[in-house]
C-alpha cells in the first residue's frame, strides 16, 4: 500500500510538470523535489503504517492466578501446589500477566478460574501470547476458536491426592433464643479416603453448638443435618465454624466452613396468611432478605390449623399466637382475625372482596413524598405487571398514600397502600392483589418489588435498620478470593460512595465502597471474621472463608497445544516517524530553489 502510494503521488508530480508546466532539459529536479513531497505527504495524509522490526517484544504470557494453583499442598511454604513451577516457567517464556490476582500479588488469589477476556484483550494486542494454567478453567467454553487458535497453552495439572471437603453449608442465620438451629451440610470425598464415616462439629470457639456424624456413600458423597437447640449466648452475631474431625487429608483448607448466625431476643417479623396465596409466599421470601430480623411464617390451610412456612410442619393455635404477641413486625395477610399483639407495627393485606370494578388491570402509580416514593427512583411502575384486584381503602387524615391505582390506566385514582403513625404504632394497608407478580416478573419489577418491601418495613420499624445503615451485605459469608457484595439501601444510585472500617484478625482496614448503578459494591478482604462499620451509619459482621471451591478437584476444559495461527504483528504508523514530515519540507524547498533557478514562478 505505501509503495502503491508513492508511486501514484510520484507519477502525478512528473505529469503536473509534462502537461502545465513549460517542459525543459532541467525541469527532472524540480519534479523530482514535488514528487517525493507529494509522496510524503500522501503517506501522511492515509496515515500508511508500516510492519514492525520482528521480535521487537517478547510473549505476553498469561498466568492463571486462582487459587487452584496452589492446591493440594496443604498450608505453610509447602502450600504452593504447582505455583513456583508455573512461575518459574512463565518468566522464562515472557512478559508475565497474572490474572485473576490481585495488582501487586505474586501469589494466586483469585476464587474464580476464568480467563476468557484476558485471551481476548490479549490477542488484541497482536504479540504471541502464551497461557500457563492448570486447565481447570472455569469459562473454557466462552473462549471464540479463533482466539484459541492464536494462544499457546501449557498445562501443569495439579496434584491429586486423597481428600475430604465440606462442599456445602446451610443454615439459619437468624433466630431467637427459644428457636432450633438448623445446618444441612454435604461432604464429599476426593481419592480413596481411608473413612466411610465422619465427624462433624459446628463450634464457636471452645463451645460446641451443634456435633454429628456424615456417612459417605460408595460415590463418595454424603449429607447430614445437624439440629439442635440453641445455647445460652448473649444476642447478637455469632460466628459457627463448621468443621471436619480428625480429616487429616492432603488440603485441609476445604475442611471448615463459617455460617454466620445473629441471635436476637425477639421473633422480629412474623406473617400470618389466611389462606396462603401467592402473595405470601413471595412477600415471606422478600422480608427474609431485605429484612435484618429473624422471619417467622404461618399460614392457615384450614380454619384453625396452622403450619410453619418452609416446611409447613403443623403447629399448635399457641404457638402462633405467642409468635404474633412478641413480634416487633405483625404481618397479616387474606382473612386472619384480630390477633392480640404488642407489636409497635402492623402491616395489613385485607382480603380483596369481588365486587363490581374491583377486578381487573389495576396499573399503579407513586405519589411524591411518602416513606416509600424513593423505592421506586428511575423505576417505571406503570409498567410494571398489574393488579389483579383491589378492596376499598379510605386513607385517614394523617395517613400518606404511597400507592394508587387505576383500572385499565382510565378512571379515577384509586389510593391502594397507606401508612399512618397512631400513638407511637405505625400501621401500613396495602389493598390490592397480585404484587407478587413483580417478583415473579424479574427484572426491574422484581427490583421495585423488593425495594418497596424493604422500604416499608423500615418505616414501620422507625427507620432504617441499624444493623444495615446506607448498604447492606447481600450475604455474611463469602469464599476466599471472592468480593463480598453491598447493596445500596434506597434508590440506585450510581457513583454512590460509602468509607468502610473492617477490624479483623490483621488489624483495622479501610477501604471504600463505590456503587453502580444497580446499587451494588463490591468488597475484597483475606480471610478472618471482620466487623465493618460504615460512614454514616451501619455495622455488621462479614465473615471470609479459607474455604474456596477452588480447593476442589475439577474437569480439565482446556488442554495443552500449540498455537496454530501465528499473531499478524504489530505495524507502526508513518506519523511516528518524524523524518518523514522533515523529508516533505525539504522536497518542497528543493522545489522552489530549482524553480527559481529556472525562472519559473
């Protein structure tokens, strides 16, 4: 192309002088200056480049940095898996890129094996790029052929060895002092463990909360469930190590998991449905993860047998009843009669009558200004799902209207969920069916759905929780290497900063949280049980596991090869080059002093 370019340019100068200007024995060196002008301006002009000098920058070489590397060696020096090997080895082919660590670690600390956008953004850059992995890699399949094709891979695969791992914990999180702790677990085993039969403890610190036994199957796989009643411990959030007896295997890394639980002398929020519907089923799911409280369900299936939500184990009439007296939070749904309760709020869903215009398409709107209007900020609630039916709601002198509705988006405005503040009790009535289909919708609906939840019952509670402040942790326990996520309390806002102070087993660390525009931030801290305080208000406890899935064998996705397509080479454009702008000046010069020489203008 450059070549093509020159000659057109050097072409046109010659014939410029053969066909305008007045031709001579010396017109040669004036249209030789313009020619190689023109030229050098032509090539700047198409900003022409040029191949760069072969060899002039070593491999890119990416190193997988997730935990994985340093599996199966156990803790200390001697913990390093394959790593120093793979280092040694990705220093010796080239430029080293560790991916998935932190900037600044040499050491592997990412939870997570992908490497898909790292072959992608290097491939980009148009140099040899070398991959060095165990090849347990977790987006193997999101990698295009065509970038695989340019990438060279070694594999060293890790060392397996005879294993035990706790690969699954649940639990309840919050409960009261009278409630039963409960921890499903599953265990499995990797290599031929030498027991069938294991011993498990849930502890926090020398007291024994809960103790059981996981018996394997010939796959090697087992679960348990251990219950029990909750011991005398102050309230508040105590931390369970759930761990393997006696492993001694080859990792004992994945042997213990942390569960997170907060004792709280009070049932918190109970709901009462009669019948249960749809309603309560996603309204009960919701309040147990927006809500900072413990979440008692009971729904009535027939005129006076109760049953627990969850696993609908009936219950006796007492029991319900002494529930709704203590609850911080009354929540009744559908036909439940009046309930003797000291609870300073209620939150009431009487149950929809049919009538003539009740139902039908009700599309809801927000009014301004209410304790709820900053829920439904950027969100389109006239397009959300609508509902099905509604009962006639007459909003009192004090009370602030936070939902209204129309039938078929025509009509009169019809006031649907009110709240009001009585005598130190705050009351909330919400008249209308079919909310739960903004949950089930997803999406922004499923947003709007658990904002408005989670800010009514903060109103009815007096504000917002003390426990979560301006962000909450979307969960208490997270795997080493992997961010512990926060939500924003309130309104997405993007670009929302919050300071954070974690105090932990090394000392006290500060960081900050920078929120996106779904209202989340994303936190990274090494292991140990951390208590973080935010600016501004909220507190809790966040606890990182030694625990990572990474710790676990998993399939070889991507295999060791060559690569089969060489890199095109990087090219260097034209304009780089200053001599050439030099060349373009001196040619027009040269130019002028022959024309001048030969009498020409």
């Amino acid at each position: 192309m450059p070549v093509l370019i020159l000659l057109l340019a050097a072409a046109a100068a010659v014939l410029s002088y053969r066909l305008l200007e007045g031709w001579g024995p010396k017109s040669w060196v004036p249209a030789l200056c313009r020619a190689g002008g023109w030229g050098a301006i032509s090539l700047l002009i198409v900003n022409a480049s040029c191949p760069a000098r072969a060899g002039s920058e070593p491999a890119l070489v990416l190193l997988d940095g997730s935990l994985s590397m340093i599996a199966g060696g156990g803790k200390g020096e001697e913990g390093r898996g394959r790593w120093t090997e793979a280092l040694a080895l990705a220093r010796s082919l080239g430029e080293v890129r560790i991916v998935g660590a932190l900037p600044g670690d040499t050491l592997p600390t990412g939870g997570r094996s992908r490497l898909a956008t790292a072959i992608a953004g290097a491939r980009a850059s148009n140099r040899r790029v070398i991959v060095v992995t165990d090849g347990e890699i977790e987006d193997a399949d999101a990698i295009p052929p065509e970038a695989l094709a340019g990438v060279e891979v070694r594999v060293l695969e890790r060392k397996l060895s005879a294993d035990l791992a706790i690969t699954r914990l649940e639990g309840t999180t919050r409960i009261t002092p009278a409630d039963s702790l409960r921890l499903d677990l599953e265990v499995e085993s990797f290599g031929t463990p030498g027991a069938k039969t294991v011993q498990v403890t849930a502890r926090e610190g020398d007291r024994v909360w809960l103790r059981g036994a996981v018996v394997l199957d010939p796959a090697g796989r087992g679960r348990a469930v251990l219950q029990g009643p909750v011991p005398q411990v102050p309230a508040g959030a105590h931390t369970l190590t759930v761990a393997l007896v006696g492993a001694a295997d080859a990792e004992p890394r994945n042997d213990a998991r942390l569960l997170v639980v907060t004792v709280v002398p009070t049932p918190g929020v109970v709901l009462l449905a009669s019948p249960p519907t749809w309603e309560s089923r996603f309204l009960l799911e919701t309040l147990r993860d927006v809500s900072a409280l413990p979440v008692r369900g009971y729904l009535e299936t027939e005129r006076g047998r109760w049953r627990r939500a969850g696993d609908l184990r009936p219950v006796p009439t007492a029991e319900v009843l002494d529930a709704a007296r203590r609850a911080d939070l009354l929540i009744t749904l559908g036909t439940v009669g009046q309930v003797p309760s000291r609870a300073r709020s209620r939150w009431v869903w009487p149950p929809t009558v049919p009538a003539p215009g009740a139902i039908g398409d009700w599309y809801l709107s927000v009014p301004p200004a209410t304790p709820v209007s900053g829920a439904f900020a950027g969100l389109a609630v006239d397009s959300f799902p609508p509902g099905t039916a509604l009962s006639v709601l007459t909003p009192g002198p004090r009370a602030w209207t936070g939902l209204t509705a129309q039938l078929t988006r025509r009509g009169a405005v019809r006031p649907v969920m009110t709240g009001q503040d009585t005598a130190g009790v705050r009351r909330v009535v919400t008249a209308i069916d079919g909310l739960w289909r903004w949950a089930f919708r997803g999406g922004s609906s499923e947003q709007g759905y658990r904002a408005l939840v989670a800010s009514t019952v903060s109103w009815l509670l007096g504000g917002a929780d003390s426990a979560a402040g301006r962000a909450r942790l979307s969960r208490n326990v997270v795997q080493q290497g992997r961010p512990a996520i926060f939500e924003a309390v309130g309104a997405p806002d993007s670009g929302r900063v919050i300071p954070i102070e974690l105090s932990g087993p090394s000392g006290v660390r500060r960081d900050t949280l920078i929120f996106d525009g779904a209202g989340r931030a994303e936190l990274l801290a090494p292991p140990g049980v951390w208590r973080y305080k935010l600016a501004g208000g909220g507190e809790g406890t966040l606890a990182v596991e030694e625990y990572s899935d990474e710790w676990l064998p998993a399939p070889r996705t991507l295999a060791a090869r060559e690569a089969s397509v060489a890199p095109a080479g990087e090219r260097i454009s034209l304009r780089t080059y200053v001599w050439l702008f030099a060349l373009a000046v001196m040619a027009f010069a040269g130019e002028w002093f022959a024309r001048r020489r030969l009498g020409l203008r």
